[in-house]
C-alpha cells in the first residue's frame, strides 16, 4: 500500500529516504482506515485467530476486531534469517503513540531481536563492527548512506541476549544512541 500513498511517500521522502532504501527494508504503509487488514486477509474465523496471534489486529470488547497499525509507515521486522517475526509502525503525523511495535509472541520478543541484523549480515560477509543505534529509521538513514553494519533495538533497553547475538559475529559493538533521556 506505500505506492499508493502520496502522502506516505512524501514523509519519507521528507526524511531523505529513497524509493530504493524503503525498497531493500521492505517499508510499507497502513492506511488509516480501522479494517483493512481484516477485510484482505480475515476470511474466516481460523483466519482472524491467525492474525490475533501475530498482533495484526485486536479485539474488542465486544468481540469484533480492528486493526493495529492505522496511518502508519510499516517497518517489518526480520530475525537474524531474514524472517518476517513482527512489525513495526511510525505515525505519519502527529499522534501517539508515535512509535508501536507488534506485541510480544512466541515468534517476536523486543528484548531479543535487533531490527536491521539480517539486513547488515546480507551486505557483509564478516562484520568487523556493529554500531546500535535506537531506532528504524536510524538503521534505515545509516544504510542508505552507505553504513551497512547497523542495528537498533526495539524500543527496549539493550539486553544480555542483544549482546550476546551480536557477539556471534563480532566483539567491536558501539553504542551510539541519541543525547536524550531516552538514548
């Protein structure tokens, strides 16, 4: 749905992001609307368990759903395979909660994967250094000019299993967080 969102296109466009960039991270866009989700993929009841379980959409508490992510840039999120596990979503404008991830399942835990690391493991062969940085469009801004060897936690704090999933393939990790009370 990105390439049919002008103004999806746009605020990337706005944060130097390229066609050819949101095309190697997979971005993508969910539309603002409450159903989308459900109305292309929940057919069925075992359909809408599916998409339940990977955090796609919520139920109500009148028993109906809708959708998680709504206006927002989508990043998915890979395990270390390249696996899609989880996504990530960026409100467009303004609203809150500016950042959202998918929740927590047996396939997706934050505290134990890194967005960007199989990206990084596909443009080297060896990683002589891996630099952590806070966020998607961190890791997405570095790759695009060039920086290759980026990860970012998940809105989580670095754990011991980052740490030592990085140090399978290097003992050169550098933290460089934002100068906010966040980073």
């Amino acid at each position: 749905a990105l390439r049919q969102s002008a103004h999806a296109i746009q605020y990337l466009k706005n944060r130097g992001i390229t066609g050819v960039t949101a095309q190697r991270f997979h971005l993508g866009y969910a539309p603002s609307g409450w159903h989308h989700v459900l109305d292309q993929f929940g057919k069925s009841t075992v359909q809408n368990k599916a998409l339940l379980d990977t955090g796609l959409i919520i139920k109500k508490t009148d028993g109906g759903y809708y959708d998680r992510f709504r206006d927002r840039i989508i990043f998915p999120i890979h395990d270390y395979r390249g696996r899609i596990i989880g996504f990530g979503g960026r409100v467009i404008d303004q609203g809150e909660p500016k950042y959202l991830n998918s929740p927590e399942t047996s396939l997706f835990q934050k505290g134990h994967e890194l967005y960007g690391l199989y990206q990084a493991l596909q443009a080297n062969r060896h990683l002589e250094r891996v630099l952590i940085v806070e966020g998607y469009m961190d890791v997405i801004a570095m790759a695009q000019y060039g920086i290759r060897n980026v990860v970012a936690t998940l809105g989580t704090s670095t754990t011991k299993t980052h740490i030592l999933r990085l140090i399978r393939y290097t003992n050169d990790i550098v933290f460089c967080f934002d100068g906010d009370a966040a980073g």
